[in-house]
C-alpha cells in the first residue's frame, strides 16, 4: 500500500519560512517524480513544482520561483518543499504526490498524500 505522508506545516507570520517534508513507503520512491500541490480555500488545487525521479530536473509555478525549493532525498524516501519569503497568498493545504514520469505541469499523478495546512499571517 502506498503512502505518502506530509508533515512540517503550521503558522507562520508573512516573510517567514517553512519547510515541508513527505515520507513515502509501499513504492520504489527513486522511480517516481515528486510534486507538491496546493488548494487554498475556495479555489482549485495548484500546480506547485515538481521534481525528477533522480533529482536533475525541477519546475516551479511562476508563483514560487525564487522563493520555494523542491528537493529530494532516494536514500530517505522523502521529497521536501523549503519555502522561503511566504505571504498570506501561500496559505493553503499543501499535497505531495507521486507519478510515474516527469512531466512539467501535469495533474496526473499515480499517488496522493492527506496534505498539510500552512497558514500565513500578515
């Protein structure tokens, strides 16, 4: 059974960081690509980055470039999401997700975590 578990969520004041980390189990994680997704209240679940299988291709939304960083580690299991610079337009429910196959902007992952709520204040 596969699991993708999210943590490292909370609150944090406008300009903070925070840095996310999904635990994966029940896969060959180092033959999956990673992403990170979010949904804020009300709208749509987003594209957020996504990263490679071995780690040497990312993408990133317009949204998140120069302040968010995708990365992994094959040896631990777990892709992790350092967030950098956040405002309240960050705030959302973050999911991690599993696919087979990079792919820049695709929705269309295999696997899905429960997300993790971060919350930023102004």
């Amino acid at each position: 059974q596969v699991q993708l578990v999210e943590s490292g969520g909370g609150l944090v004041q406008a300009g903070g960081s925070l840095r996310l980390s999904c635990a994966a189990s029940g896969l060959t994680f180092s033959s999956y690509a990673m992403g990170w997704f979010r949904q804020a209240p009300g709208k749509e679940r987003e594209f957020v980055t996504t990263i490679s299988s071995n780690g040497g291709m990312t993408y990133y939304a317009d949204s998140v470039k120069g302040r968010f960083t995708i990365s992994r580690d094959n040896a631990k299991n777990t892709v992790y999401l350092q967030m950098n610079g956040l405002t309240p337009e960050d705030t959302a429910v973050y999911y991690c997700a599993a696919r087979s196959g990079f792919v820049r902007t695709t929705t269309v992952y295999n696997y899905w975590g429960q997300g993790t709520q971060v919350t930023v204040s102004s």
